[in-house]
C-alpha cells in the first residue's frame, strides 16, 4: 500500500488491505501515520460488498485491489475523488478528510497501491498537505519485482511554483517528486524548485494533461491516478485523457460555495463498470467509452 501521512483523503492515514481481517469479509482500517499498512494494529472492521459488477457480495481486502486493476500495458490514467450528494469535493474542513472516510480511504489506497505515478494540482497540495508517498515493505518487493519503481512518484502541476518546498512529500518520499511547471513560473521559481524535485516545464502556461501523460510515459511510468482537485481533473476529462474515474459518493451534504453550473460545452459520459458499498458510501469505477477494459 502507499501512504502520505497527514490529514485529508490523499493523506489519509492509510490501512492494510488484508491485515487482520478475521473472516476475509472485512477491511482492517488503520488510524495511525507511517507508510500504508505499518500504522500499528488494526482498530476498525467495516463489510464491503460490491453490489455490481463483475462479482457481487463481500470483498475481502484482496478483492478490494483487485478491482482496479491496471491494463498490461499501455498508458492509463485513472481519477480517484470523492464528492458529497450536493456535489462539494470539500467540507467545511477545506479538505476531503471531513466528506471521505474510514472505508473510502482504503478504497482510495487500494486504487493508488500499484500505481507508478500520483499526479495532483497544486491547490490540493497546498490545501490538504501531502505527506511523503511510500510503500509498505511487501508492497516494495511485489512492485520491484514487476519492475516497477518502490514506490509511486508524485507528480504536482502547478503554474506558480507556490508549493510547500520543506514537507515530507517533498523531504521524505521514496521517490523524488517531478513537478511540472506551467510555462509562466519565473526563472527564480524555477531555480527554487529544482532544488527539491525533478522539474520539468510545460510549452504552455497552463500545462496540458497530455504533456503531462508523455511525459510520465517517456519515464516509464504509464500507471497514473490523478487525485485531483477539481481544476485540474476538468482539464483531463476535457481534453479526453482521463480513462477511468473512481468516484466516491459520500452520504451527505456539504452546502455548495458556489452555484453549479457546467463551463463546457460538451457532457462527457462515462460507463459504470462497478459499484462497491460500505457504511452508505458508494465507491462507483467508470470506464471512459471504447476505453476497451
Ligand atoms: N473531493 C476530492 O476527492 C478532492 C480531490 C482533490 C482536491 N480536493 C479539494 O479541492 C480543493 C482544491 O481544488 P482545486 O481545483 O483548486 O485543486 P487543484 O486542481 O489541485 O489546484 C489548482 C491549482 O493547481 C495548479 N494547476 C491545476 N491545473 C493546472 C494546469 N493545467 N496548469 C498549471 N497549473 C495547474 C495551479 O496551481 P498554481 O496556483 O500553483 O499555479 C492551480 O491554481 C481543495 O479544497 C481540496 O481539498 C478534493
């Protein structure tokens, strides 16, 4: 499993997807920091069930990975948010730590555990403090040995550069992160930058999902979850590069700060593919059409 180690639904504390789970019926919530899956003894027990898909009733933790699975080969990229019935990606915390929970951070860890790449906007990084992105010691031996890297790299995308340079994400990861940069950020902010990550600049000022996608696939990372936030998954789905959408719908109501509406022209659909439920969450995997999986 992958952990990032602070507060919020991308640095939730993450669990063990398969540690202590008494009847194979249950995922085993851990509360604590640390990597995923070493926070200390299991505290919590939910029944997760997938009430449609290719299989149905309880998963154990295992099942739960396996149904996100990644394609053999091939680019892929995969969204992991969560939203309230009204439709908010935050509460009243400013994060998605206050509208996610216990079961959706599992399901969260399981659709990032294998990943090679974890790309977020800037905004998400800022608002909800990334930790350092690691990987349990069993999960290091299963990806070294599919030859992937030890653990997923983070990859941030920001326009200003305006990032939290001395966190863990960026001081204790496994792997050094890789921000690309709009073509705008300055020289000084570029130089900044370079000192703590891989910095890779964009031709354009704001940087497009596809730039971003070649250039993780040029390093060989093909495997990628997009976290979010909100602005920069619209550019995904806009410019057609988002295969999959893993959809948490939490059972409440946030209050909107801004009144709904649709900034584009186009409704883009997706197909359901499956639905797991647990504690009135819904945890929904949509396919973009023809996407062949
Ligand atoms: N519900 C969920 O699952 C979920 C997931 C993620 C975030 N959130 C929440 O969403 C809120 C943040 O939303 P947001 O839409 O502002 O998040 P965001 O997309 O992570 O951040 C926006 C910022 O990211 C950078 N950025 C995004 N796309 C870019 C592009 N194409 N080119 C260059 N820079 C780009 C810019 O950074 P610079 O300002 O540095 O130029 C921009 O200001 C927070 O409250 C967070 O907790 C919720």
């Amino acid at each position: 499993m992958v952990s990032s180690s602070q507060p919020g639904r991308r640095t939730r504390a993450p669990c063990t997807l398969g540690a202590g789970a008494d009847s194979g019926q249950c995922l085993a919530q851990e509360i604590s920091g640390g990597w995923v899956g070493s926070q200390g003894p299991a505290t919590r027990f939910h029944r997760v069930q997938m009430i449609l898909g290719p299989t149905s009733g309880d998963l154990d933790d295992d099942a739960v990975a396996a149904a996100y699975p990644w394609p053999a080969e091939g680019p892929w990229v995969r969204a992991m948010m969560v939203t309230t019935l009204d439709g908010a990606a935050a509460g009243p915390d400013g994060t998605s730590d206050s509208i996610s929970s216990s079961v959706d951070k599992a399901v969260f860890d399981a659709v990032r555990r294998f990943a090679d790449a974890v790309v977020v906007g800037a905004g998400t990084i800022r608002a909800e403090g990334y930790g350092a992105m690691r990987a349990k010691p069993a999960d290091v031996a299963r990806r070294t040995a599919a030859g992937q890297a030890a653990a997923p790299v983070v990859v941030v995308v920001s326009g200003s550069l305006d990032l939290p340079w001395d966190s863990e994400l960026f001081t204790a990861s496994t792997e050094r992160p890789i921000v690309v940069a709009g073509a705008g950020a300055t020289a000084a902010a570029r130089a900044a930058a370079a000192a703590h990550c891989d910095l890779v600049v964009a031709p354009d000022e704001r940087v497009g999902p596809g730039f971003v996608v070649d250039t993780l696939v040029a390093r060989g990372l093909r495997r990628i979850v997009c976290e979010g936030g909100p602005s920069l998954l619209e550019r995904f789905v806009a410019d057609g590069r988002l295969d999959e959408a893993d959809i948490t719908v939490s059972p409440a109501f946030a209050g909107l700060t801004e009144r709904p509406g649709s900034a584009r022209d186009v409704v883009r659909h997706f197909e359901l593919a499956h639905v797991i439920h647990a504690e009135g969450f819904l945890m929904n995997r949509y396919l973009a059409p023809g996407s062949g999986r």
